[in-house]
C-alpha cells in the first residue's frame, strides 16, 4: 500500500513521498490528530521525538515542556528517553 501510493504522489507531486515518509506522516497524524494542538514553536525535529512516545500523557506533557520552555529537540530526546527508561 506504501509503495503503490508513495508511486503515485511522486508521480503527481514529486519527491517527499517515499514510504518512510508517508509512514512517518500516519504516525504523525496517529499521534496529533487535531491540527489546532500543534505548535508553530516545535520543529518536525521535535515531533518526530514527541511520536515515539507512546503514553499519551506522557507525550502531551513533553510537548507542552517543549512549547513553554523552548527546549531543543536534542535535549527533549535525550530527557525524554531518560524518563522513560527509568520508569
């Protein structure tokens, strides 16, 4: 399914549709569903992090931490990743 529809938008869009993308962009999707949540101050950087976060409390939380503390997507990964081996 990826392939036959990462063939077609390239062939009518151009690059950008490879299937990894379009699998990153489900799971974007998956993940932050209603695009008045979204924060013009976070990066693809940052939400690429935030969508391996399966808790959803969890994951709105660092978004939220991300948004008003301005936090880099580097350090969000790695304080991120640290919780949640801890827990």
């Amino acid at each position: 399914m990826h392939k036959y529809l990462s063939d077609r938008l390239t062939a009518e869009f151009g690059k950008g549709f490879t299937e990894r993308n379009l699998r990153a962009m489900r799971q974007f999707y998956s993940c932050f569903p209603n695009r008045h949540t979204l924060c013009a101050e976070l990066s693809w950087s940052h939400y690429r992090i935030l969508m391996k976060i399966v808790d959803k409390t969890v994951r709105d939380f660092y978004t939220e931490e991300c948004t008003n503390l301005r936090i880099v997507a580097s350090l969000v990964k790695y304080t991120a990743l640290k919780n949640v081996l801890q827990s």
